[in-house]
C-alpha cells in the first residue's frame, strides 16, 4: 500500500471519529446547552485566529509543500528548514500583534451592539494565534516527513475530544460560560505542546543550525514562495471564516451561531480530502522534481474518481436525514438550505480532487495564489450583494458561486498548461448513481421516530449506494477498499 494510501486511512479514521465526536458537540449538545450567540463566539474566535495565524505563517507552510523535497536530508537534520520556519512565524507573529492592536477597537466597537461577548473575550486571540501559528508550521513539516495523520488527530479529533469533555462538565456546573471559554481556548493550545514532543520522540524536531549554502541557492524560491504563500494561505482561510464574520457584522452573532452549526453539517463531505491534500502534496512535489508526469496525472485522476465516491456518498446521507437532523435542534431550522448550499460546494471541490495540490507543488504556484486571490475578492462581493437580501441563504449560494469558479479555474489552467484531464465516463457513471440513490429516498416514508428513520433510510441508502458503485467499477481504488471490507468481514 502506497503512502498516499497509508496516510489517508490513517488520517480518515481520525477525521470521522473527530467528525463523530464533532456531531455530538456542535450538532447535539452545543445547541441544546448554550445560547447562539455563545455558540457565535466560539466560532468567530477561531474564524479570526485561523484569518491572523494564516498571515503570521508569513507563507512559510507553502515552503514545506512545494520546496522541501531539496532541503530533505535526515542526516544534515533537513538542513535547518525547521529553524527557518520557527524564525519567519515569529517575525510573522510579532507584525500580526501589531495588526491585532491597531484593529482590536475597530473589532469591539463594530461587534459591541450585535457581538457584545466577543468584544468581553476578544483578548483570547492573541494566545489563540501564537499557538496556532506554530501549529499550523509544525503539521506542514510533519507532512512533508510523510506524516500528515499527526496534525489531523491533534487538531480534528483530540480537540474535539477535550471540547466534548468541557461541555460536559459545564452541563455539569463545574465552570460557567467564561470559564468555559477559558477552558476552549486551552484546548487549541494543547496541541501544539504535544506536537512538540511527538516530533522530538521521533527525533525529527530539529532546531539546529541552518545550512546556509542550501539557504543561499534557494534564497529566490524561498522569498517568493513565501510572499506567494501569504496570499494563498490567508485567501483560503479567509474564504473558509469570512463568511462567519460578514454574516455576524450584517446579521448579529445569534444568526451566526445558526450558520456555523448548518454550516458544519455541510463541511462534513469535504472531511477526507483533508489528509489525501496534505500527503498527495508532498508525493506530487516529489514527482514534479522528476518531473514524473504520469504519476502527476494518475495521481489527480484517482483522486477526482476516490473524491466524488466518498463525496456523493456523504452529500446523499446528510441530505436525506436532513428532517432528522434538524428534528434534534429544530431552532436551527432556519439554516437548513444553508446545510444544503455549502453541502453542494462541498461536493464540487471534492469532484475536482487535488487539483489545488497540482498547481501549488508545481513552479507555477504563483497561478494558484492568484486564483485564491480572486476567489476571495468573488466572496466577499458576493456576499455584500447576497447576505442583505437573502440572509444566511444569501452566505450559502455565494460559497457555492465561489468554489465552482475556483474549481474550474484550476481545472482549465491545468489542461492548458499540462493538458491533463482527469474526468470520463466513469464520473458520469456517479453522478448518475448518486442522483439515483438520492431519488430513491423521496419515495420512502418519513417514521415518527427520528432515530429509527435515521437508521433504516441510511442503512438502506448505504447498501444501495455502495452494490451500485461496486458493481459500477468507477473507481479501484474504492473497489478495493470494498473487497478488502467485505473480506474482513467474512473472516470475522
């Protein structure tokens, strides 16, 4: 089993286990325990740390993707590109504080009549951001040590973990909601104290000296992949947070605690493309050194077919439970076409695999920071123009405008360049599965008991799905993961 492979089991199992977990706390319990507006704060301080942790980065995670594979050398400690990157986020970090000074009146002033908690907490992002900051350096260089699952069961499933835990206890009195926001902000911390120790257990926590030979000959790529990766790491959380904060400065923190939550369901399909992105990115930075284009185009073709598999499969399961889900926390109702929107966006990035890695390992990375870019700029426009009129639906239909231009983007930039196309007849066969599946579900009767609905229609959608895309053979990759299921099974 190839790396790409290992690394994303290994992640998914931590991924659905922290989504499982994650379902509990935002979907069940956050709901029924804590006002919206409380549930807002939460989400808007990590949408603002993830937006100032981006730009302290200085675009230096970029350089673990696309450059480390010349600085890779175990016994010269990869030359000290650890050092570097500890270096550049500090400096990073320091000119974000002074960022975070000058806007802190503007933030509690804008948010005091609608927001008023998060002007109370907003102090809790300056050690929010620092961690992070070095969190976000340190899962990169895991990743390019071919270790992407670290980072993914720190932040995506012991988290959540800790947070079910806290949520809890605070069921239980044993701390208000101050504390209790205390409690959360040291839980993003903790992971990157632990990732410390990981790392030096393996002996790959290498703060030594940098080789500055290897420095001076990359000295260019360096500061352009660094200036480049600025602007494509601060676009992409942008684009995955601003939305949170557009619709909280329009339409108060109790409406954006309402679409976080929906807006949660909907990220759930895009859950395992997180570890095949961070892996696949290493291997095709790799490949692009030998400049191996069938790897390239092999790599992005499985990935379009695995993707839209697993992507179809988890849209057709959220959508028809959607009556079950909000039937659990019926005061978010409201955000159910939100649920629906940012599902189908989900769906389409999911469709167009790792694209995104394609063109950010390449030397032409400075295309993709400038398509970020633009989608970013296409967001905000949007929902300026959407959110007034349309509410949280307004939010939902512009992320769905924004990834469809952002994928097809990538899509036609990369057959120009390379004249690479991944998609066939076997999409199509999906597609047409999946739309099957799904209309199947109209015709089943919705049961009294939402739980036993839940039950029956997924288990029966689970078997129609999975016989159809079997028997299909759209993708290997997902047939051998199916016979090898089925296998265990039988021996067990």
């Amino acid at each position: 089993m190839g790396i790409i492979a290992k690394q994303s089991i290994k992640g998914s199992i931590y991924t659905y286990a922290g989504a499982f977990i994650g379902f509990i706390n935002t979907g069940i319990l956050m709901p029924k325990l804590f006002a919206t507006e409380e549930i807002g704060l939460l989400g808007i301080l990590l949408s603002l740390t993830l937006i100032f942790s981006q730009f302290s980065n200085l675009g230096f995670t970029g350089v673990f993707t696309r450059l480390f594979p010349y600085f890779r050398d175990e016994n010269k400690k990869h030359n000290g590109i650890l050092s570097l990157g500890f270096v550049v986020s500090g400096i990073g970090f320091l000119i974000t504080m002074l960022l975070f000074f000058i806007l802190k009146d503007y933030l509690v002033e804008s948010n005091l009549d609608k927001s008023a908690l998060l002007a109370e907490n907003v102090y809790y992002l300056v050690p929010l951001i620092f961690f992070t900051v070095y969190f976000l350096l340190l899962d990169s260089y895991s990743s390019a040590i071919y270790d992407a699952a670290t980072g993914v069961f720190l932040r995506d499933f012991l988290c959540k973990l800790i947070n079910l835990i806290s949520i809890i206890l605070y069921y239980f009195d044993f701390f208000t909601f101050d504390q209790f926001v205390f409690v959360y902000t040291a839980t993003f911390i903790l992971p990157t104290f632990i990732f410390v120790l990981i790392l030096a257990a393996k002996k790959q926590f290498h703060i030594v000296k940098m080789n500055m030979k290897v420095m001076k000959e990359m000295k260019k790529e360096l500061i352009f992949i660094s200036l480049f990766g600025i602007i494509s790491g601060f676009s992409g959380v942008a684009l995955s947070t601003v939305d949170n904060v557009l619709v909280n400065q329009y339409l108060g923190l109790e409406v954006a605690g309402i679409y976080i939550t929906c807006f949660f369901f909907g990220t759930l399909i895009l859950l395992p493309a997180k570890v095949l992105r961070k892996i696949s990115g290493i291997v095709l930075a790799d490949s692009w050194k030998r400049n191996d284009l069938k790897t390239i185009s092999s790599t992005y073709e499985k990935s379009t077919l695995t993707q839209f598999v697993i992507g179809s499969f988890l849209f057709i399961g959220l959508w028809i439970n959607v009556e079950n889900v909000f039937s659990m926390i019926p005061k978010f109702e409201s955000g159910k076409y939100v649920l629906l929107l940012v599902g189908i966006s989900n769906l389409i990035e999911m469709f167009s695999g790792v694209s995104s890695m394609v063109i950010l390992s390449s030397k032409h990375y400075k295309m993709f920071s400038i398509q970020m870019l633009g989608s970013l700029i296409l967001l905000i426009g949007f929902n300026m123009l959407l959110i007034p009129k349309m509410g949280i639906n307004g939010a939902g239909l512009t992320v769905v405008i924004t990834t469809f231009s952002f994928a097809l983007t990538r899509y036609l930039y990369i057959y120009k360049k390379y004249k690479i196309q991944p998609y066939s007849f076997k999409h199509l066969k999906i597609f047409l599965i999946g739309a099957f599946v799904l209309g199947i579900n109209y015709f089943l009767p919705q049961m009294n008991n939402h739980y036993i609905d839940f039950f029956v229609r997924s288990l029966l959608m689970v078997l129609i799905y999975g016989i159809l895309i079997y028997l299909s053979r759209a993708s290997e990759d997902i047939n051998r993961m199916l016979s090898g299921l089925y296998y265990h099974l039988k021996r067990g």
